[in-house]
C-alpha cells in the first residue's frame, strides 16, 4: 500500500521591527507563533506546484493553527498542534477540528520550520 507524505517548509512573515531585545523564544510553540508563508511543499517526493504553494500561509497562534485562505495544502483548515520537542526527530500532531490526527516530525530553523506529515490514520514518518 502507498502511502502518502505532505512534507512543507514555511518561512515566516516579519510581523514588527526587530527588538534586539527581545528574549529569545524558549520552546519550537514560541519560535511558531505568528504567520508563515509557504515556500514548498512536496507530496510523495513530488513538489506541488509552487504557484499555489506561494499563496497559502498558515498562522500559529498559542497551540492552535488556522490556514486563512486556501487550504489546499494543508493538513486541514484549523485546529491545534501538539509538539515533543523531546523526541529525535522532533514530533508534531496536528489535530483538526474536526478530530482528525496527522502524525509528523518537524525542524525548526532560524527562519523557518519544516515539517513531514503523513496521512491520517497512517504511522508518523
């Protein structure tokens, strides 16, 4: 059986001035906080088109995540994300409103994130 992963990199939006100081964020929750704009994502080891891909920004706000326009890409419209920064590699759930999981794993870089879902239902990648 095939299974499918969603696989997406996001870079973040500047969303005020810089503050050099402002403390760093203490946990990967802090670091995602705000919106994000996608810069890939690939399904099955296959990028998605990167036109669609460019107009889809997803935005963190405590553990909930919400994507405001389409949601093509996404691992569904809005819900909230459980991460164990603990494990390696790191994990995210992302839990939909309408209760539906998605396992991953995830990065967290200096400018953005990445993450690997697979699909519902299916083992974390």
């Amino acid at each position: 059986m095939k299974t499918q992963f969603l696989m997406i990199a996001a870079v973040g939006q500047l969303l005020a001035a810089c503050n050099r100081q402002a403390p760093m964020p203490k946990t990967d929750l802090d670091r995602l906080q705000g919106t994000w704009n996608l810069v890939a994502a690939f399904q099955d080891g296959k990028p998605l088109p990167a036109d669609k891909v460019k107009q889809t920004t997803i935005v963190f706000k405590g553990d909930t995540f919400r994507f405001p326009g389409s949601a093509e890409y996404a691992t569904s419209k809005e819900g909230t994300i459980k991460l164990d920064e603990n494990k390696t590699p790191k994990e995210m759930d992302a839990i939909s409103t309408e209760k539906e999981v998605m396992l991953g794993i995830y990065r967290v870089e200096e400018n953005g994130y990445k993450v690997c879902f697979a699909p519902a239902g299916k083992p974390r990648p």
